[in-house]
C-alpha cells in the first residue's frame, strides 16, 4: 500500500473512520520499514568491510554513529519539513483568499 492508496481513500468523504485510522497506522508501518531499510544498507555498506563470524568494535561503533547520525538527519529533515510547510500557506487556502 503506498501513499497515493490512503490519499485516494482518505478524498473519498464516507470512508469509515475506522478504514482510514488503519490505514494511516499501516502507511506509518510502512514508512518506518523503509527508513529501516534505507538505514541498514547505508550502515552495512559504510561500516561492513568483511563479513566474518564476529563483529569487531570498530565496525560496532561505526554502526553506532551511522544510526544514531542516520536518525539525527532524519529528524532534522522532518523538523525542516515541518517548519517550511507551516510558514507556506496551504494551496486551498490561498485559492480562497
């Protein structure tokens, strides 16, 4: 299920707010897979050098810093989304002015 599935369903009007909870919720899930993905493949391709039967520490801290720095980006982002959706007024609010 992809975005343009709940923004369709969600311009319908009488969908059941029960749907449309769900689908919201399973749309969330589905973003939250994709970061993670996105994020085990930036980590593993900057920090995995030899795969081996242990992980030695440097490649556990290097794993560390890429998460933790993969979420700092991510939230920044976000937060900068955010903010610039927030000061532009919204496209059906400027039709009416």
């Amino acid at each position: 299920m992809d975005s343009s599935s709940s923004s369709s369903a969600a311009g319908l009007g009488s969908v059941d707010p029960q749907l449309q909870h769900f689908i919201e919720v399973e749309t969330q899930k589905q973003r939250f897979q994709q970061l993670v993905h996105q994020m085990t493949e930036l980590c593993w391709e900057k920090c995995m050098d030899k795969p081996g039967p242990k992980l030695d520490s440097r490649a556990e801290a290097c794993f560390v810093n890429c998460v933790e720095r993969f979420i700092d980006t991510s939230q920044f982002i976000l937060n900068r989304l955010e903010q610039t959706q927030k000061s532009k007024p919204v496209f059906s609010e400027s039709l009416s002015d």
